[in-house]
C-alpha cells in the first residue's frame, strides 16, 4: 500500500481537505423574517419534519403533510442561519461539514411556506422517477414496501425507529444504508439480464444503468464511488491494463474530497472508503490463513470502518461480525426477487400474466426480508450484544489507524521478504 502513488496522494488531498474546511472559530450569519423563493431539489419525509433542500437552503417544516416534490418552486419566510450555527451554538462540527458536503449552507425552520409553480428539469425528472417508483413498489409490496424503498434507493424516511435500532445496534445498519453492496447486487442483476450482449456493449448499457441508479439515488458518495469503481474497471478491461481496486479506492476518494472537501465529513463517504480499503488490504491476509472468502470479506471490511461506527454513531456492536454473516445472505437473496417482482410487475402493462409471477415473487422478497429482521432481532436481544451511548475522541481515532497501518506495514515487508526467500531457494530445490 505505502508503495502505490494514489496512496500518497490520498494521504495529501484528505489534509488538505481538512485544513481547507477546519476554522477554529467560525462566525455564523442569523437572518430574522427572511422571504426567499427556490427550486426545490429534493425532498425527505423525517420522523418529526419535513426535510426540503431548495437551493443552497435546507428547510425543517413540521407541516409534514405539505404536499410539496422535487421541482416544485416554493416561497418561505422564517429564520435563515448559516450551517456555522451548529458549531457555533453545539460544537457539532460533524454535522456542519455534513450539510457543506451536501453544498447545504444554510438552515431554514420556515413560519409560512408556499408553493408558486413548478420548473422542469433534472430534479424534476428525478423527483417524477422516485414518484413513480415509490407507486409500483407501494402497490406490489403495500405495508412491507417501506423496507423495500431502503433497500433499492435508500429512502429511510417510512422506516420503523424499532427497525432502524435493531439494525444500528447490531452492526447491519449499513445494509438499509445505499453502498457499494447494492450497487453489485444491482449490476450482477444486470449483467445476467444481459448476459447474451456482447461484453464491450454490456459494458456501456451497464454504465448507463448505473449511471442513472445513481441519478435515482441522488448522488450520494457511497453511490457515486461504486458507479466510478465499475467504469474504471471497464475501461481497464478495455484497455486490457492491471485493475486495483486499492488505488481505484485512493484516487476516487481523492478526486471527490477534491471537489468537495466537505466530503470528509460524511459518514457515508468514510464508510464507504473504508470498508473497500480495508477489504482490499486485509482480505489477502484472511485468505492466506484459509479464512473462507465471505467471511473474509465481512472480517476484513469491519477494521477500518469499526472506529468510524463508534466515533459517528456511539454504538458498538459485539456481535456485528456474526450477525452480518446472517443477515447479509438474506439481504441480497431478498434483493434478487425484489428486482425480478418489480421487472415481471412492470411487464404486466403489457403482459397481463406477469403480474401473477410480480405477486408470487414478492411474496418470497417478504418472507426473506421478515426472516433477516427475525433473525436481527435475536443477535439484537442477545446479553450483551452492543454497547451504546459512547463516545471517543479523534485522537484515539488516528492512533488506531496508526497502529493499524504499522501492523499491515510490517505483514508486507515480512511478505515480501518471504517471496524472496522462496526465489532464492527455488534453484536449489531445481536442482
């Protein structure tokens, strides 16, 4: 690792990133009865409000029945803060550097809020999309489509909080969470949908798909880091050149936290990374002392991106690693019929048969999706399976990934040393 350039230039753009984004005392701009009028991007039904991002501005309504979508140009009036305010008032940097990654610089709790027209556009095209996907998937899946919505474009809003806990505490919350995992299980769906085109053509009409599941999804770091990793290992096969999915992981991050250093700051975006990374680095070590492949992958991924749970989420979970080997199966069992259902359920406008097969499929995507909540539920009620409310500070962060690199070091010097060692002694054993 210490060898590869993008390892080097990884290390440079995320200090650089933090020296860019880090002020020491940040003065935050109060705007009192404010009237502005926006174009709404995107909005996400909270638990306790309504989540709008028009421009620049994150709106926090408590009407959560206004009827409002993407696209939709409203006039609010209220109190305007600079996303400042947070480290200001709470010294909740993380949550600020949240808002800037999301290009959100201002928060808004609106007293009156109306909508004025409509303007036609890509956050339009997007909002009409998730419109018409949240239909079908209602329709097909009625009370369960909630799960469903999580799982395939990462809309969390309609979740239950006693599923979202179960999940957080144990361990298996990154699987209602969009990452690299969903993206594979959408292209592996892909490629066998595609299976008789030709590997070149496969390849471009995969990238369009999953450029526009990533449309769909919203742009989101975990999102835009698999689309990347894919198109670069096309283009390595095109070219027919090496592929590493170690400097893939370096040099994406770099160019992200490059355009935007507020990247850092999203848990998303440092999950994501780490948990490649860390496949990519220790999976061979798992392999070489006969560690069995899924669990390899499991294992080596949850020694980076632990440290990143407890430090954002305050939670640790005992028995994280064994209830991922449960749980993540199921997960992409329950996904594959998702898929299939919506496909054959879409079919049925011209197909009428295909909506029996649609409701027959869904019914197995239920009964896989209840058995891994089941079965989450249990490793959750087990003694002592988490321990929550904790909190560490960032010093103790960076010494473990300190020490973490100095171990992984000195495996590869030993390596090497050992692949000499054989090199040397093979003319002899020739002879």
């Amino acid at each position: 690792m210490f060898r590869h350039y993008s390892f080097v230039i990884f290390v440079c753009v995320i200090i650089s990133a933090f020296v860019i984004t880090y002020d020491a005392e940040p003065e935050a701009e109060i705007h009192d009865d404010v009237t502005i009028q926006e174009t709404v991007k995107s909005v996400e039904l909270k638990p306790k409000y309504l989540e709008i991002q028009a421009g620049e501005i994150l709106i926090k309504s408590y009407d959560r029945e206004l009827e409002i979508s993407a696209g939709d140009v409203i006039s609010f009036s209220g109190r305007l803060m600079s996303s400042e305010y947070y480290v200001q008032k709470y010294q909740n940097r993380s949550y600020t550097g949240y808002l800037k990654s999301r290009n959100i610089s201002y928060i808004c709790y609106p007293k009156k809020l109306e909508v004025t027209g409509h303007e036609k556009g890509i956050y339009s095209a997007r909002g009409s999309l998730i419109s018409a996907v949240d239909r079908h998937i209602d329709r097909l899946y009625r009370s369960d489509a909630p799960v469903f919505k999580a799982l395939f474009y990462g809309d969390r809003s309609e979740l239950s909080e006693d599923i979202k806990t179960s999940f957080s505490r144990t361990g298996t919350a990154h699987i209602l969470a969009l990452s690299g995992f969903h993206t594979g299980i959408v292209l592996v769906f892909i490629n066998i949908l595609l299976i008789r085109v030709p590997v070149r053509k496969r390849g471009f009409a995969a990238s369009g798909i999953l450029l526009a599941y990533a449309f769909l999804t919203g742009l989101r770091p975990s999102i835009i880091r698999a689309v990347a990793f894919f198109i670069i290992y096309y283009v390595s096969f095109i070219r027919e050149e090496r592929y590493s999915v170690l400097s893939s992981a370096l040099l994406t991050a770099s160019v992200m936290a490059a355009v935007n250093p507020y990247y850092i700051y999203d848990a998303g975006f440092q999950l994501s990374f780490a948990s490649v990374i860390s496949i990519a680095m220790f999976m061979p070590l798992a392999r070489r002392y006969s560690v069995p492949s899924f669990m390899a992958v499991t294992l080596s991924a949850q020694i980076l991106t632990l440290p990143i749970v407890v430090y954002s989420f305050g939670v640790m979970p005992i028995f994280g690693l064994a209830a991922n080997f449960a749980v993540i199966p199921l997960i992409s069992l329950a996904m594959a019929l998702f898929l299939v259902s919506m496909i054959f359920y879409a079919a049925s406008a011209v197909i009428p048969f295909a909506g029996f097969f649609a409701k027959y499929i869904s019914q197995g995507a239920i009964f896989v999706k209840d058995m891994l909540i089941q079965i989450n539920h249990m490793f959750e009620r087990l003694p002592y399976s988490y321990m929550e409310n904790l909190e560490t500070e960032i010093w103790k962060i960076a010494l473990y990934y300190v020490i973490i690199l100095l171990i992984y070091r000195l495996w590869e010097i030993k390596t090497v040393k050992e692949n000499i060692y054989e090199l040397e002694e093979l003319p002899k054993i020739i002879a």
